[in-house]
C-alpha cells in the first residue's frame, strides 16, 4: 500500500489542524450560500403579484394618465400605477390611447378602439 503521509506525529497533527481549518472554512461557505438561496426562495415567495393593468403616467404636477399597458409590458415607463380590469377598460373607452406592443384593448375585448384613428392622424386629415 502506498502511504504518501508523513512518518511523524508533529507534522500529522500539523496536517490534521490545516485541514480541519479548510473543512471549518468551507462548512462555513456553505452554510453562507444556503443561507443566502433560502433568503432569496423567502424573497420570492413574498413579492407581490404583478398588477393585470397597469396606466403609465405624464409628466407634471398633476400627471396625468398617458397610456394603458398590461401589467407585465416591459414599455411601460416607470411613473406608472396598477389599475383593475374595470378601470382599465373604462379609460380606454373613455379615449386613453392603448400600448401598441402588449394591446391591453385586444386583450380587454374592446375591438372598436383598434380600428380608430389616433387623434394625431385624424387632425392632419
């Protein structure tokens, strides 16, 4: 049998102290990580649903409602504000321009807002 260990108690105990000290190391690595992933598993069972709707914001004193997004449209600008199904179809009833990347009106049912010209194009005619 091949022994590549030192014949002697002083640099066996020597040998024994290190590597205990790299076990007590990476024991502790490892319980910093299974902390860390059981911290973020807690994290995201706890964060709140996304909102269905949501309505992006202008800009100003009173900020106004600019336009209506689903609640997982990455177009959607940071001044926003979660709003429910009802809301969200009355202000797009009411003229409140539809995203045109995620199409919260297709989406809500409201077919007829799809066909009408913005108010844009419809001023240059």
């Amino acid at each position: 049998m091949f022994d590549d260990l030192p014949p002697d108690l002083d640099r066996l105990h020597t040998l024994r102290v290190w590597h205990t000290l790299w076990l007590q190391r990476i024991d502790a690595k490892i319980a910093a990580l299974t902390r860390h992933q059981a911290e973020k598993e807690r994290g995201r069972r706890s964060r709140p649903a996304p909102p269905e709707w949501i309505v992006e914001l202008g800009i100003g004193e009173r900020r106004p409602p600019v336009q209506v997004h689903a609640g997982d449209c990455y177009l959607a600008g940071t001044r926003r504000r979660p709003v429910d199904r009802d809301e969200a179809r009355r202000l797009l009833t009411a003229g409140l321009t539809a995203c045109g990347h995620c199409r919260p009106d297709t989406t809500l049912g409201i077919t007829e807002l799809s066909n009408r010209p913005s108010p844009t194009a419809a001023a240059t005619h």
